[in-house]
C-alpha cells in the first residue's frame, strides 16, 4: 500500500516508460506514458519505495539546509542578504543585498527571474574565454532550470546551463563551462573527451564528485 506516501501523476507523450521523480521541494512525482494504465503509478511507487524513502530523506537535509541559511542566499562563492521592501515588484541587488519583494510568494519567483539574469551575465564571459581558448564556437546559449542537468551542448553547438549553479561555489560553474565547451570539440563523454577536459580542468573529478554529493542542495 501507497497510502502513506503522497505522489502526484503525470501523464506525457514523449515519456516511453513509467518514471518516478523524486524532488526535494515538491515530492514525489509519477511520470506515466499516455496510454499506461492508471495502476501502473501505485505499483511503481511500491517497487521503488525503499529508494523513494532514501530520497524523500535526502530532500529534507536540504531544507533543513535551506532553512539554516536564513535570509541569505549564496551566490557564487558569497552570501546576499535578502531585504524585502513593501512595493517592490523586481530585485535588485545592492552590494551584499538583495532587495526583494515583501511578499514571499511574489518574491521566490522574482529572486529566480534574478538568478537567471544574472546567469547570463555570467556564464556568457566565461563560456567567450573558453571558447576562445580552444579556438571553436558556439551557435546560441540559453539558460535553464533542468531538474538533473548542469549543462548541454547540441551537435548544432547550442549551449545550456542551469541558473542554479549561481548557487554554487565559482569554480564549479567555471567546471561545468569547461565540460560543455569540450563537447564543442567530442560531442561523446569517450576517452578523448575525458582527456581533453582533462587538459583544460585538471581537478575536474573533484568538482564532479561536489556536484554529486551537493548538487541537489543548489535550491533557492
């Protein structure tokens, strides 16, 4: 029985499978293709439920987190301090302040509509200079919020990143720069690609094994 353990359905056509999504913020999601039957979510919510368990605990160390960091939040490496103002529709940033808006449910997609802003401002210098120092290019380069990506680089050379690595120390976003620029030359993650990252990023396992044990703390 699945009683106990609230889940949400959602029906897709791209998706080819059942899929359990287990996210630390919103919960437990079942991703069912459109023609699957409605019981196919409860029995893989019961098949996967030590797994769900072991995830739903994850997720509340990072609220727990998130709530420790009381009104701040990081920003590369440095901490802002969120200051509502009475009034305020946008952020704006000042100095170590971010000034929000006073009501807290316009002012969380407000800081996102920010950090995603400001993500442009600083993955596009970055990902310039190392494209340039490879001697390639890219076509166009978007920002995203993945559920479980950091990055992608299209064979068309279209380029991804996630605004939420703002959250996140600068040398792992400088990382994850580096990694998509190398797709531009070894689309693959083969053994060239690997050698060439690791030519440009030397200590890139160790900034890959941060994102695995932390990426998913990387919340507003």
């Amino acid at each position: 029985m699945n009683d106990d353990l609230p889940y949400s359905i959602r029906r897709s056509d791209r998706a080819r499978r059942v899929r359990v999504l287990v996210d630390p913020v919103t919960g437990v999601e079942v991703v069912l293709p459109r023609r699957s039957p409605a019981s196919a979510a409860p029995a893989a919510v019961k098949e996967l439920r030590p797994w769900i368990e072991q995830r739903l605990a994850a997720g509340q160390s990072v609220r727990d987190a998130i709530a420790a960091r009381g009104a701040t939040v990081p920003y590369l490496g440095t901490d802002l301090m969120l200051t509502p103002q009475p009034g305020r529709s946008r952020v704006h940033r000042r100095g170590g302040e971010l000034l929000v808006p006073a009501d807290r449910a316009t002012a969380q997609p407000a800081i996102e509509r920010w950090f995603r802003r400001a993500a442009r401002e600083e993955i596009a210098p970055r990902l310039d200079r190392a494209v340039a120092e490879l001697g390639t290019s890219y076509t166009t380069l978007t920002i995203r919020n993945q559920r479980t990506r950091w990055g992608s680089c299209s064979s068309s050379g279209a380029m991804s990143f996630n605004w939420r690595l703002l959250l996140a120390p600068p040398e792992i976003l400088e990382y994850v720069v580096e990694h998509e620029v190398a797709h531009l030359e070894v689309l693959d993650h083969s053994a060239s690609f690997w050698e060439l990252l690791a030519s440009r990023c030397p200590d890139w396992q160790l900034y890959e094994d941060w994102l695995r044990r932390h990426g998913h703390a990387l919340r507003l």
